[in-house]
C-alpha cells in the first residue's frame, strides 16, 4: 500500500466455492510476476472473518523468500 498515494488494488480475483486455504494444496496460487521485489504489500483474505497481513517478496541468496516488512515501511531490506 503507497500510504502517500492511497490504497491502490494491484491484484484482486475472486475464488467461488474453493476450500478454506487449511492445506497448501488449498491456498490461492498469486503469480511471482504480480509482486516487486522489496516492496512491502497487505495481504487481504475476505471469508466469513477478515484477515490480513503483510508481506515482502526479497532476493536472498538467489532465492525468493516472503518476509513481514516493519510497521508503518513500504519497503523491505
């Protein structure tokens, strides 16, 4: 989220009748290609409770890995 520019959806789909994502073979699969590197993006799962979180997509020793940026940082080191 660009907190100096607004909230901007950069990747939104809508998934009917799936399982509840309890399994990794359950979870919505969002394409490496939607994210930046370094960038710090919420995370939003709507079902019957709402839940959210954030995360950053960093290079690491030629891997990719997901980490939780600090509060209130828009990117990642």
């Amino acid at each position: 989220m660009d907190y100096q520019n607004g909230f901007k959806s950069s990747y939104e789909k809508e998934y009917l009748n799936a399982p509840l994502p309890i399994e990794e073979k359950d979870c919505v699969k969002i394409p490496l290609k939607e994210f930046e590197k370094n960038v710090a993006y919420d995370i939003t799962l709507d079902i019957y409770k709402t839940f959210d979180t954030r995360i950053c997509v960093v290079e690491h020793n030629n891997k990719l890995e997901i980490r939780e940026p600090e509060p209130g940082e828009t990117t990642c080191k």
